[in-house]
C-alpha cells in the first residue's frame, strides 16, 4: 500500500519513527507497503519508489531530504498526483473551518484513498459529509487519535461493542485541565499557579483558552455524539463552561465530601462540558494528564476506559489506524 | 405508585387477614408490612405497609372499604423516592433565593459555608431531590445560579 503524510509535525514525524520501529507488524498485513510522500505547509518531498525512512528521521526541514522535495509544493498537489492508496492527515487542527486539512481529506475521499487522521477539526465541522463520502467511495476513514489521544474509544466500541447500544457517554477529554485540577486537588496550589506550572511544564499552551474554556473538550464531544451515538451534533450544541472559575476553595470543599472536581464532557439529551463533582472511588475520577471515557451501553452496561489523552503516546492511536487500514485491505484483496 | 399505609387494627385474632382484602381487591401490591406490636395502645396495635398501588384511585377505593369495615387509618401518604444530590456554589450568592425556590418534596440536608464575605465564598449543599425531579431541579439551580453570576458544580 502506497501511503502518503499530511502534516509533518509532532504526530507525523513519530509516525514516521515507529512505522520504521515497527516495521515487522506492517509486514504481516502488507509486503509492499511503502511512504511514498511527505508534506507540510512549506513543500513536499515524493518517491514513487519509497522514501527512505531513516534518512526522513535524520532531517529538520523537508527540504534537506534532497532532490525529491519540491518547494511549495502544496499538499493537494501531493495526494493528487502521489497515487496513493493510504493518507495519513496530522496537519494543525482549526475548529472554526476545519481547514486546511478538511480540504486535504475531502480531495482523498473524493479520489478514493484511505483516510487515518489525527485532526479533530474537519470532524467537528464535517463529520457526516466526510463519513458519506468515505462510504460511497468506498474508503476507510479513521480517527482514533481525535479524541483522548492513545484511548481506544472508536476501536472498543468499533470492533468490540458493535452489537451494543450507546446510551451515554461522560468523560475526561482533556489532560491540561485535569492536571491543573489534580494539582489544585493533591497540591492545594490556585488555578492561577496550577495553570502557570502546566504551562512551564509543556502541557499547556501560552494561550490555554483552548483547554482551560473547555473548548478542546466539546470537540472532543462532538465528535464522539456523531461517531458512537449517530447524532447530528455541531460545536455550537453543546453547553459549555470551563474551569477558570474554580477556586482552591471549591476544590478543598469538593475534597472534604470524598469529591473530586473535574471537567467532564457528557452526552445525555443535551451535550454538556462543565466542571463536576466526581466521588473519589468513581471510575472517571483519574489524574494528573490521564483521560477517561465512561461508556453506557443496553446490553454491556456501563465500560470505563482510561489513558493518556496528548503527547507522545498518541501516535499509538495513528499507527493502530494505519494497521487497520492495511489489516481490513488484505482481508477484502 | 408507592404508598405508605398505617392502620389501626384491634388486637384479635384475624385483623390482619380482613385489612389485607381490601388492599388486595383493589390491586395493591404489598412491599412490606411491618406489625408494631410495642406500639400497641388500649387494644390497637398499629400496622405499617408500603403498598404499590396501580393509581392513586385504587389507594382511595380502598380507603373507602376498609373504613367500610371499620379499621381506622392513621396515614396514607406516597412514598416519594430521593435522591441524594451534591453541588457546591462559587461565588457570593444570596441564599434566601435558594430557600424561596421551594422545589416540591425537596430537601436540605447538609449545608457548608467556606469563606463566605470573600469574593472566593464557597456553598456545599446536600439535597434530598424526588428522583424523578433531579433534572427539572438542577435546570432551575443553574438559571438561579446564573442569575446571580454564581458557578454551579453539580455531582456527575
């Protein structure tokens, strides 16, 4: 399978060391596969014959790889032209349109390669058109990094509850917020210097509106109501509040009644991100970065599922994808 | 429909048997019954039942026949299920609005105050909630809540 990576970020360049880690296990689905092109906003480099991987490692900048990178080259003109049967989407997520990698998937679908993407945008501004159009031109399209990172949410319900009902859903969806609240828990610490150690720290951006407002969140939501629970959700749907407003007062309150307060997403009648009570002994009330899904079905009942929601592990979700992907490609060849 | 039953029956053999057909008749199921016999005041021993009845009508009817056959009724009243519900308020908040939203059948029963003259004031409040009202009851707090500019944090 000849496969293509938008995105040549944080996600893309792991993918790229653990396709080449791993190897072995791609073998077994499939002998041929090969990365055949890379792109970011500045270029692209392609080999119809195979890029060399290590060589990809090594480099800062796409266009050090040498004569198969061509400057402004723009990532459309890489999926059109690269032939490819597998694209793996990693480009920065933009919530208000979507864009670039929207377009990027789109024209994929539409000339009936294979989508793996890691971008929670296009799927919280598109999901039912891009799900039809995976469907009509017959293609895979997958997106388990989308939400709570390396959890395997659309795997478990996907493969293993795919008999089962969802009902409703609550969870944990963002590590930066439940770092900050496990702090102010364990730590007695103020939001205020909570936040500025998760932003030393890494685990938040300078700008953390995208996290601490809930809004990274209700992504995550949305995207999880259209996938498991078949709803026709919008960003704008769902109710919002984040955690700016909790006070170490609160959070002590919380703590003396066995509580713990942390911002939970849930998917009932209404889709709601707010800061709640969650009993200490509850499977969601999990710390420090870790992100836990609690799923409601008719017939399991009630599965909690629990890991680590950003950072280096969520190329697991990715490369599992990718497996599937070629997986699924053998079994109907 | 649950209700909760106490009778005063005459301390002789066979009360019990005669209450009971009515509530049968009437389509009363009977939960528990529990016979107070330390209770037992001038030849009465008062009987506790919680019976579930079809509708509120079958519980009437069956208050007319048993007074029929004069056995005395000292109450009958629902049994309203709850639910405990926990929330804590951040934010100055003037209670009297909490007190003055009266939600039917709904109780107070833990009430915690942290730092209540600083702009951090804190309220934990433990509600008794008739389980089939938690969701009305928790939209009314939040519009309350929001009125006073106060962060609800509700129990998941």
């Amino acid at each position: 399978m000849k496969t293509i990576i938008v995105g040549f970020g944080f996600i893309g360049r792991d993918l790229v060391r653990v396709i080449n880690e791993k190897r072995d296990i791609i073998t077994k689905y499939d002998r041929n596969f090969k990365l055949v092109g890379v792109s970011n906003s500045k270029g692209y480099i392609y080999n119809e014959e195979g890029l060399d991987l290590e060589k990809l490692l090594k480099i800062k900048n796409l266009s050090e790889y040498g004569k198969n990178y061509k400057d402004n080259g723009s990532s459309l003109e890489l999926i059109q032209k690269s032939n490819a049967d597998l694209m793996v989407e990693a480009t920065p997520t933009r919530i208000q349109d979507g864009e670039p990698g929207l377009s990027y998937i789109k024209k994929a679908l539409n000339i009936g390669i294979h989508v793996v993407t890691s971008n929670k945008g296009p799927l919280v501004v598109a999901f039912q058109e891009l799900s039809a159009l995976a469907k009509k031109n017959n293609c895979e399209f997958l997106f388990e990094a989308t939400v709570a990172g390396a959890v395997p949410i659309f795997s478990l319900v996907r493969e293993c509850l795919q008999g089962d009902k969802v009902k409703r859903i609550s969870g944990i969806l963002n590590g930066t917020t439940n770092y900050i609240l496990s702090k102010m828990y364990f730590e007695e610490t103020s939001f205020e210097l909570a936040l500025k150690e998760a932003q030393e720290r890494k685990i938040s951006e300078k700008d953390p509106s995208y996290d601490v407002d809930g809004i990274d969140a209700a992504c995550k939501l949305v995207i999880l109501a259209n996938a498991l629970m078949d709803r026709n959700a919008k960003f704008e749907d769902v109710e919002r509040l984040g955690i700016r407003g909790i006070t170490q007062n609160a959070v002590s309150l919380a703590k003396k009644s066995k509580f713990a307060i942390k911002l939970v997403g849930t998917i009932d009648k209404k889709l709601e991100v707010a800061p709640k009570l969650v009993p200490i002994n509850h499977p969601l009330c999990v710390h420090g970065t870790l992100n836990a899904v609690h799923v409601e079905t008719d017939l399991a009942n009630e599965i909690t599922i629990i890991g680590y929601g950003a950072g280096k592990e969520t190329v697991s979700a990715v490369f599992n994808d990718v497996l599937t992907v070629l997986k699924k490609a053998k079994t109907t060849a | 429909m649950k209700y909760d039953v106490t009778l005063a029956l005459a301390d002789r053999p066979g009360q019990l048997v005669k209450a009971l057909e009515p509530i049968a008749k009437n389509g009363g199921n009977i939960i528990s019954i529990i016979h107070e016999r330390e209770k037992h005041v001038e030849g009465f021993v008062p009987v506790s039942l919680v019976v579930d009845f079809p509708s509120k009508a079958n519980l009437r009817k069956t208050i007319e026949d048993l007074k029929a056959i004069d056995v005395v009724i000292i109450k009958s009243e629902e049994v309203i299920e709850t639910t405990r519900v926990t929330l804590i308020l951040i934010g100055k908040m003037d209670l009297k609005r909490l007190i003055e939203a009266k939600f039917e059948n709904t109780r107070i029963s833990g009430l915690e105050v942290s730092a209540p003259s600083s702009k951090e004031a804190c309220i934990k409040l433990d509600l008794e909630v008739p389980t089939d009202s938690v969701e009305w009851v928790l939209d009314q707090l939040k519009r309350v809540s929001k009125e006073e500019d106060v962060i609800l944090i509700s129990s998941i």
